[in-house]
C-alpha cells in the first residue's frame, strides 16, 4: 500500500482535533482548540497548515507547518513552526512521522522559509536537521528580593484581566507588542487569542491614574509571567514589582532586546539562569546571521575582527565587525574554523559559550566575545 501525504482542509476539523488530542492525551489531558486557539480553528486557512497521512480513509498522522514572520531589529525573517506531530497509537512504527516531517522540511525550502523551530525531544529531530540551541534569561523573584531592596516603596501599579470588551486596551497592546524591537506578527483579530495561547491569562496594568503602562501574560496560578510588555524600562521594572508584591515568588521569561531590562532585573532579583529556546533549524544561513549580529551589537560594543565559519558540505560563512558596522556572508576564502550545521547553531547560538562547544582556535577567538547571539521564540508564538 502506498502512502502519500495529503493537505488538510476544513472538512478535515473534527477528525483532526480528535487524533491530536488522543494522541497528546495519552501524557495529560489536551483540548487542543483551547490550548492554541490561534492555531486549531475551523478555517480553511488554518487547516491547509495540517499535513497528514490517511490509511483506508482515516487519519493515522499529522504534523503542523505554521508561517510566522519575525521581526529583528528592523529586518523580517520568514520562520515556520513545527507542532501537533501526532501518529495514531496503532500506526506507530511505520516512518509516518519521518515522511511528513521530510516532506515539511521539503516545503520550507522551496518555499523560501529562512528558519524553523520546534518543541519535542532534541534527538528525534536532530534526525531531520534540528538542533536545541538559542539563549533566553529566566529570571526568579520574590517578596523577600522586594523587602530587601526596596523597602515599603510602592511601585504603584495595579492589575485588570485583559478582556474584548476593553478596545482600548487592545489597541494600546498591539502597539508596545509593535515597538518591541523582537517581535512576531501577530494579526490584529488574532491579537488577544495569541495572549491567552496555552491556556494563559493576559493582564492590562494600569498606573496610579489609571493608565495603561503594560499588559503581562501568566500562567494558571500566576507564578510563571510568559511576557512582560511595557512602555519603557521604568514601567517594566515597576509592573514585575508589583505583580511579585501581589502574587509571590515569580519567574520570567527575559527577551535579548532591550538588553538594560535584564540588567535592572539582575540587580534585585533572585536567581537568573540561561535556558536554550527551542529546537531549531536554519535554512538561509547568511541572513539569519547577518541580522542576529546585527542585534547582538545593539546589546554591547563588540570586538572588530572577522571570523570564517565552514559549514560542512555547505560553504564558508564569513562574520564581520568594523566599529559598529557587522556582517555576515558567504566567502571563497578558506575557513578558520569547520563544523556541521548543529554544531555551528549551538556554536553560534548557544545557550552555551562558544569555547564550550567545540575548541577554538586563535582566529576564531572573537566568537567567545560576540556570540551567543540573541535566537530566542516567545512562548505565546510558539506552535
């Protein structure tokens, strides 16, 4: 019997949802169309997302490819998500998910997609050109860490369950989710299912005159902020203090830019810890780089000097900095340093420094100074 695989439609809704969620509820329980409401509608848009494979008529695998563009300092890549890879508990063991997962990849570059990412185990997609690589700060605060460094000092801020029926709210949202400096698109209809994807709560705050500085994200209890969203550094640091001052101990989740957020979050709270990002894979390697250096010298001044990364069976990547001018190309000139693409995106990428992913040699010593550069997917984009 041969097997093919197939573009779901609207009609294909219903049977979806129901293979999905058997196969995810076999680890918990899972709704998927209350879990990423963006994602799982019943559209055609949204459907035509969904690759399957079907055996005698019925659905026995899917895998999820979801267009996003991401905006990096003031450049727009093409990314794609991976998710929702499910195989019927009896199809098992057949290659459905490699073939649909081939055929994705196929997909991506023919279609000009620059980069991907995913969530699952890191060697089940290593197989298909994924590696666990990208850098973000998490961050833990709690009301001793308040106490201690500021005292009764009210940060005078207070907190409203983001809702539809406020327009205001979502219009003024939409636009500090557009000034941030790393952001994905997110269509205005969309905009607020997108807060309250896996299940988590938006929060407007609101100033000492009523005035809306911010929104946050949480999860269920409140002790996980999966975005923080305000109007300055001031603000920022004001609406974290005053959510771990009403909710307790907190972590949260810190973006690359503006790089001072971490830096004032660093200077009173608990712990800060670097945790990789996702699973990802790079198809256009110069631009991708190009434009991650390009933010990563809005973070700090960074070394002068160029770097010649080969890329096994790929070609020779050739990293530039001249005073606050950097690059990223392919070159003919011969390499200072060789490895394969998983190892070039934790070299590159981290969360790791470069001298603890592989040996560096003299001339590559500037990536111990420029890299890991800023790769990190929020949480409320994720497939």
């Amino acid at each position: 019997m041969s097997t093919t695989v197939v573009q779901l439609g609207l009609g294909d809704f219903q049977e979806a949802m129901d293979l999905m969620n058997l196969v995810f509820s076999a680890y918990r329980p899972h709704d998927f169309e209350r879990l990423l409401p963006v994602l799982y509608r019943p559209t055609e848009e949204a459907m035509n997302c969904l690759y399957a494979i079907r055996e005698d008529g019925r659905l026995r695998a899917i895998v999820g490819m979801y267009p996003r563009r991401w905006h990096v300092g003031g450049a727009a890549l093409a990314v794609a998500g991976i998710g929702g890879v499910s195989t019927h508990p009896k199809s098992r063991g057949r290659g459905h998910m490699q073939l649909l997962m081939g055929h994705c990849v196929s997909l991506m570059r023919a279609h000009g997609v620059q980069l991907s990412c995913l969530g699952g185990q890191r060697q089940r997609y290593q197989y298909h050109g994924y590696e666990r690589c990208g850098r973000v700060l998490q961050v833990a605060a709690n009301q001793a860490n308040l106490r201690h460094r500021f005292g009764t000092e009210s940060p005078g801020i207070r907190f409203e369950s983001f809702t539809a029926e406020r327009p205001e709210w979502l219009t003024r949202a939409r636009s500090l989710h557009e000034a941030q400096p790393i952001r994905c698109e997110r269509p205005g209809d969309l905009f607020l299912d997108y807060l309250r994807n896996w299940q988590n709560q938006p929060w407007v705050a609101l100033d000492e005159h009523g005035a809306m500085v911010g929104y946050v994200v949480a999860n269920g209890d409140g002790a996980h902020l999966w975005e923080v969203v305000a109007d300055g550094d001031e603000p920022y640091t004001r609406i974290l203090r005053a959510w771990v001052a009403q909710r307790g101990s907190t972590t949260l989740e810190v973006p690359p830019l503006p790089a001072v957020r971490a830096r004032l979050l660093g200077d009173w709270c608990e712990t800060v810890t670097v945790q990789p990002t996702a699973n990802w894979q790079i198809f256009d390697w110069p631009t991708v780089v190009d434009v991650l250096l390009r933010v990563r010298a809005e973070m700090g001044p960074l070394a002068a000097g160029e770097v010649r990364l080969g890329l096994q069976a790929k070609g020779t990547l050739g990293l530039r900095v001249h005073g606050d001018r950097t690059e990223c190309s392919w070159t003919a000139a011969p390499p200072h340093l060789v490895c394969d693409e998983k190892t070039a995106m934790r070299l590159l990428f981290g969360p790791a420094r470069p001298s603890e992913v592989t040996a560096l040699p003299a001339a590559a010593a500037q990536l111990e100074q420029w890299c890991p550069l800023p790769l990190q997917w929020p949480r409320q984009d994720g497939v």
